[in-house]
C-alpha cells in the first residue's frame, strides 16, 4: 500500500531575479519586458495550464525556451518518507525541507490548521489540500505561544510520516535565540533588555548596536554599564493561558484513534549536538529563577536600524511585549465593549495570538476584506486601555475608524481625536488617555505645517501610546511611512491587512518595523461558515476587433505603451461585454462597480453606459472629498442607482457592504494586492437563503493581448487563497448581438480616432497627484474655515508669488459675504 506523494518546489510565475543568495525572489513588472504575444495564443491556442480548479493559460509572448524553463520541478517523496500504520487519521505531511502541506478534508482539519497556521506561512490554500511553510518568521511568531520542543512534538504527531531530522534541526536552530532579548519603552526611552548578561554582551559586538547606545558620563566608567531592574512578575493567569493554548493544540488521540508516539516523544533528536549544549545554557534552572533584568538604552532614532541588524546580523530578534496590565506610568483609557458587540470565532483566534501569555505582542493579522478587521483592531484597543493611535490610508478610513470606536464600544467620543487636513483636535494633557485618528501622510509629511499641525505634531511625539494600530499596514514599508514607526512611541503595535503581499521586496521589512505575523485567517474557511460572501470570480475573454487589433500592433512597435493599454482597455468588444453585464444585474436588482486603472477608459465607459433610466456617475483623483461622499451615499441608499465607477482611488478604505457584482475593465499590470483588493469590495456578507453565489467579480480581457499575462498573474494570490477563475469565452458574441453600442464599424472607427487623439495625460495627472498625496506625505494642511463660505469653493492657504496678485497661475478672487 505504498502512497506516492509529489510535491512542487517551484511555483510558475512571472519573470523573476535572484538579489542575493539569501533574499526572496524579487518580481518585476516592467512592462517593457513583456513582448507581443504571438497569434495563435487566444482561446483555445497553446500553452493552456491550470489555474485553481478553472481553465487558465499562459499568455505573454514566452518562446518555447522560456516556457521549459518555467516549467516546474517535481520531486518524488515516496522512497524517503516513511507511512505510519495510521496515516489515514493524520492530516498533515512534512517533508525535509520544511514544506508542510495539510488536507483540508481531514475531520481533525480544523484543530490542526490552528496549530499548523501559528508555525508556518501558508504558501497556497486551494479547497483540498493546504500547502506551508515553516519560516524564521514563522517560528519567530510561534516562540511566544509554543516552547521548542512542544513545536516539534506536535509536528510529529500530526504527520503522517516520521518527522524529518532535518526539520527539527532546523526548528531548533530557528528558535534557540528567539524570546531572550526585548526591546521596551520605559519613560519614552528604549531600552534593549534581557535577563542574561551574556546575551546584552552578545549583542553589543554588533558595531551598529554598539554605536546606537546611549551612555553617560558614569556609565563610561563601569565595565558594562548596564541598566538593572526587577523582572515583571508574570501573572500566574498567564501560565494557564499558555496551558490552554499548548492543549488545545495537543489534539485527543484516543477519540481519533491513532496510536501515542510516546516513544518517538522520547527519542533524543539527532543533530543536537552543540546547539542543545548551547539552548540548556541559556534555559538552565538557575536562569528561571532570576528575578532581575539587565538593559541598555539605545538612540530612538536608531531604533528600527537596531532592531533589523540584531534579527539578520546577530541572530537574536528582538521581541516586542507590553506589559500593559502591570503598567502604572501610563493613564487607563475608559473603554470597554459594548454588551451588545460579539467576537467571531477568528477574531477570537486572531486576538488570542496577540494577547496569547497576558502581555501585548506587537505584530501583524491578516483578515480578508469584509471580515472585521477594524471590530479586531477596536477590540484590541479596549483591552489594552491604554492610550491608542490609529494610522490610516485617508481621510474617509479615518471616519469609519472612528464610526468603528463609538459603535463597538462605549468610549467618550470626546476622547476620540482626529488629526487629518481638514480636523485637527486638541489633544487632552498627557496625564489624560484618548483614542487618536490620523493618515500616514499627516504624520510622515515632510513640508511645511500648520502652527495646529505642529502642535499636533508635538503632542503626538511627546507622549508614550500603549497601542499603535497600523490599517493597511501592507503600505507601511515604504520609505516615507517608515517615519510613522520613528516618530509615535508606542509600546505595541498591531498592523492589520487583508493582503500582506507586495511587488517589491519590501514586505520582509514588516518583521522588523511591526513585528511577526501573528494570526491569518483562510478566506474559503470563512466563506463555508457564512461570515463572507460566496463569489464567482469569472475572467471574460473579449477578443479585439480588426481596426483596434491593427492599431495595437502598430503601437506594439514604439514605445507609446500607454496608448496600447488604452487600446486593449477600450476595445469595443469589451464595451459591449461590459453594456450586457451591466444590464443583465441591473435588471436583477444587483449593486454594480465598474473598476478601470485608466480614467479615460472610466469616463468613456460611464458615458456611453449611461441611459435615460440608468446614471452612472464615477469617482477618481479628481473627484472632490464632498463629492464623493454623496456619490457613495446615494449608490449605497438609492435603488435607481445601481451602478458607480471607480479608479484605483476605491481599491482601499471604501466601505460599500450594498455592492455584490464587480466588472473590472482595466487594472494595474500584474498587482496581485489590487486584485484581492477589489474583490474585498463585495465580500461582506449578504443573505444567501439559496446557497449558490450571492456576489460576482468579472474581469474582461481583451485576447491576444499583453491583458492576458497580466491578467494570470494578478489572479495567483486569489488562487492560493482557494478561489476558482471561470473562463467564458463565447460572453462576447451574446453581447455583440443583443448590444446597442458600437453596432456599426464605422461607429468603432470613430471610438478609435477618440483614443488616439484623446488627452490622456492631463487625467493621469491629477490621478497619479491624488495617490501620490497618499502614497508619498504629501496631504495639504488647511488652516481654514471647516466650511466652504457661500458663494466659494473649496479655500486652502498655500505658499505663492507676487505675480499671483495679478492673475498668474489661475489665481481668482471670490468677494463673499462674511
């Protein structure tokens, strides 16, 4: 009864380089790299491959060469991993270079994924078999909850195979040095803490540790010099929690059937060697009976630097906890839950990880889109109570956050401050805890401010924050959001995302700048159980017409890309496809988003589909703050408004629970983020009463086109999710039938004379202005009226030259009555 098992160790994907030995593949989407696809490579040509359990295919031009390169490597298990007599009954199997890949049909799933998630980084999740893999990171993460041992004992359990030596080798080598050495905040200084000497000695051979130090006069003196206190007492609850957790993860054998390995749980692990000598030195009897720490304090500045070279350089990251309840410097915050707020089951799970030992661990949930990630962050907060700072992406998540605060708990709102633009409210004296609102861009913007933002500014960096809430926190290893970390001082911080996925290779920074992912829930899970909405995620292939096709070939030979994405973006097939799914969920009442990446494309698109019964109004850069809360107010409230566009501008912070159908025409080359994004847009629950799918995400694909590559990869990160992409080819002769757009070539020919003559340029501008405003620190400071004067738009005070006075650049004046 042998069983074979073949693993993949390689996954196909974009072109990808190698940085260093060391370092994670970086994906490049330059899209000049990506030549022509040949004919012959649209529906039904070659190199078709599977995607999830859908059809999908390979489209970008690779020549026969590239494509056997690509092709992935197989590696065949069944001579080197041992089957148990009771391997039925186990779910997961381990090989030996760390991969663990779990059945998600197994009836001990549930417990298992539990376990298996707090360890390991999920690599792919289809609907029946899981694949991980254990990571520093990983281990990094589950040191807090799970000892060594236990780790490796429970893996042993579960698999159904003998545990590779070299995985617990590895486990042991990943985890020896992990939890000896913390870094903590006392009295707005911090400190580098340990109860070894030998560790604090250890780590100041580090050159850039050791310039980091703050010493004084008399501390030069002393041989060390280090900083002695007493050791927190730990709450004997803490104990018990770990308990708990450490049963909860030791499944019940005897009801399962399988046999106890208490003899394999005795077996001495090979490859111990030195490194055991080395684990027992540091975790002798004598070292649990200390009752003192050692520490040093560190320059604030050189805080981040420090911690990334002590987890990469010295091979001893630096755990970040929060004593939050022994804590008697700081004010209490008076919030609690309201008795009407109930915790789902994985907020609980995801919680239970932060707070796991009674203490605060800095680091990072990963909830899908939809599935209450702010009632998390809210959550945390109370239970904290301590001051707390909330960083957002823009001005309207501030809004929802603080809508978010004073539904889910009872918290004064008065003591729930906004910092944006346009709000900037006093903080209370320090003495006095309160919940603060603000953007990333408020805090991190590097011009000029206000003599309010300056004040806020001040306040901000000169109190000490028990939480520091980080939404989107995917966007805070960019170089300008790095500011945030530097400038708040808070004991403990909690990123929240439903993508922890980048292009660049900046993700890894997250480890360092917030601290190890912590809990990450599975987006299929959820859906089974009723806390998501079911979706048929559906790719519409849209063939280009001759006179378009033509056009895009002939740009295909300059250098003009943007013209091409508009060609592929506006081809009238995809027009007419985009008119009949509009109409087809019109008429079933549905709420519809039509996405484009390209603002022509959306303002033709919205244009041409509006009818005398149906307005489609749309939303991008440009669109003013007011405006869009209306457009957004009525297309949720308003039944004869059934359908919105929107620009990259609604992929985040938009909070529209009444869509259920997305139709997306253009999108940003290859971003996976955007894509699982712009899914979270109709993923929040809906009734349901049938089963099937309540919501529908649509992407149109013009074929034989660069769109197709793109669009395979942006759809990778749903697949692993456990999503499935439809393939509807034949959609588009439908449309082209029963549509009254574009119905005469001569009609096309006028649409194609558009785009090549349209002024593109100025859109992308103001698009690219508003994102970078986001993206970069550059949000305006207004030090004026809350409320448009009447008779006026919109006033701002900003820097400008004489010339202005007469009339140079579009300077007006407008006489109101004050």
């Amino acid at each position: 009864n042998k069983t074979k098992f073949v693993a993949k160790s390689t996954v196909m994907g974009p072109k990808r380089k190698k940085v260093d030995e060391d370092d994670d593949y970086v994906e490049e989407y330059d899209e000049d790299e990506y030549g022509e696809p040949g004919a012959g490579r649209g529906r039904g040509g070659k190199g078709k491959v599977q995607r999830g359990t859908g059809r999908g295919r390979i489209a970008g031009g690779s020549s026969a060469s590239n494509l056997v390169d690509e092709i992935p490597q197989f590696q065949d298990y069944s001579k080197v991993l041992k089957l148990k007599n009771d391997h039925e009954k186990r779910p997961i199997w381990v090989t030996k270079d760390n991969l663990i890949i779990l059945e998600a049909f197994s009836p001990i799933y549930k417990q298992a994924y539990d376990f298996v998630v707090a360890i390991a980084e999920p690599e792919s999740r289809p609907e029946y078999v899981h694949c991980y893999r254990l990571t520093e990171n990983s281990l990094y993460a589950a040191v807090a909850v799970f000892d060594t041992e236990s780790i490796i004992k429970f893996l042993g359990r579960l698999c159904k195979t003998d545990l590779p030596n070299e995985v617990g080798n590895y486990v042991r080598e990943c985890t020896y040095t992990f939890g000896k050495a913390k870094i903590v905040l006392k009295d707005n200084k911090f400190y580098i803490e340990s109860k070894y000497q030998e560790i604090l000695r250890e780590l100041l051979k580090n050159p850039i540790i050791r310039n980091a130090r703050v010493l004084t006069e008399s501390d030069r003196a002393k041989e060390d010099a280090f900083v002695v206190s007493a050791a927190p007492i730990e709450d004997s609850r803490n104990v018990h929690n770990l308990n708990v957790t450490l049963a909860n993860a030791e499944l019940d054998y005897t009801k399962m059937g399988v046999e106890e390995m208490d003899n394999e749980d005795e077996e001495e692990h090979e490859g111990g060697g030195d490194l055991g000598e080395e684990v027992l030195k540091l975790t002798s009897a004598g070292s649990r009976a200390r009752t003192q720490t050692v520490s040093f304090q560190i320059a604030r500045e050189s805080v981040q630097l420090v911690k990334r070279s002590a987890k990469e350089e010295s091979r001893y990251p630096l755990m970040e906890e929060y004593d939050f309840k022994n804590d008697l410097v700081n004010p209490i915050l008076k919030m609690d839950l309201r008795p009407s707020t109930r915790i789902r089951p994985y907020q609980e799970k995801s919680l239970s990880q932060m707070f796991g030992n009674g203490r605060a661990r800095s680091g990072i949930i990963v909830l899908p889109c939809g599935a209450g990630k702010s009632l998390t962050g809210v959550t945390a907060a109370s239970t904290v109570k301590r001051a707390t700072i909330v960083m957002c992406i823009n001005n309207a998540s501030v809004k929802q956050w603080k809508e978010q605060f004073v539904m889910w708990t009872n918290v004064d709102p008065n003591s729930v401050k906004l910092f944006t633009s346009g709000v900037k409210e006093t903080l209370p004296p320090a003495s006095e805890a309160c919940v603060v609102i603000t953007t990333y861009s408020m805090i991190c913007h590097g011009g000029r401010r206000s003599e309010s933002g300056k004040m806020m500014i001040e306040a901000v960096g000169g109190r000490e924050w028990g939480l520091m809430i980080l939404d989107e926190v995917h966007v805070a290893p960019a170089d300008m959001f790095q500011k945030v970390v530097h400038l708040v001082n808070a004991h403990c911080k909690l990123g929240l995302t439903a993508t922890l996925v980048r292009e660049d290779n900046k993700i890894k920074d997250l480890s360092f700048l917030v601290g190890p992912k912590l809990y990450e829930a599975n987006w299929i899970d959820l859906t089974n159980d009723g806390y998501l909405a079911r979706v048929q995620c559906v790719e519409v292939w849209c063939p280009m017409t001759k006179e378009f096709y033509a056009e895009y070939i002939r740009r295909s030979l300059g250098s003009n890309s943007r013209l091409q994405r508009l060609l592929y973006t506006l081809n009238p097939r995809k027009f007419r496809a985009c008119e009949w799914l509009v109409n087809y969920h019109s008429n079933r009442g549905d709420k519809i988003i039509i996405f484009s990446d390209d603002v022509p494309a959306l303002v033709l698109y919205c244009e041409a589909l509006t009818t005398a019964q149906r307005a489609i109004p749309y939303i991008y850069g440009g669109t003013k703050e007011n405006d869009r809360r209306e457009l957004l107010t009525t297309f949720k409230t308003s039944r004869e408004h059934c359908c919105l566009g929107l620009s990259k501008v609604g992929d985040t912070a938009l909070d529209i629970p009444e869509a259920n159908v997305i139709i997306q025409i253009s999108s940003h080359f290859g971003a996976r983020r955007q894509e699982a994004q712009r899914l979270g847009r109709i993923l929040r629950p809906k009734p349901n009463p049938t089963g099937g799918f309540n919501a529908f995400f649509y992407t149109l694909v013009s074929t034989d086109t660069k769109e197709m590559f793109f669009s395979t990869k942006r759809q990778q990160y749903l697949v692993d999710q456990g999503y499935t992409f439809k393939v509807i080819q034949d959609l588009a002769d439908v449309a082209d039938r029963e549509s009254v757009l574009l119905t005469t070539v001569a009609q096309e020919v006028q649409l194609l004379n558009k785009v090549i003559c349209f002024n593109y340029a100025s859109y992308d501008a103001v698009e690219d202005r508003e994102l970078s405003r986001k993206t970069q620190g550059e949000e305006e400071e207004d030090e004026g009226p809350q409320s448009v004067p009447s008779g006026g738009g919109e006033v701002r005070r900003r820097a400008g030259k004489l010339s202005s006075v007469s009339g140079a650049g579009d300077t007006v004046y407008t006489e109101y009555d004050t």
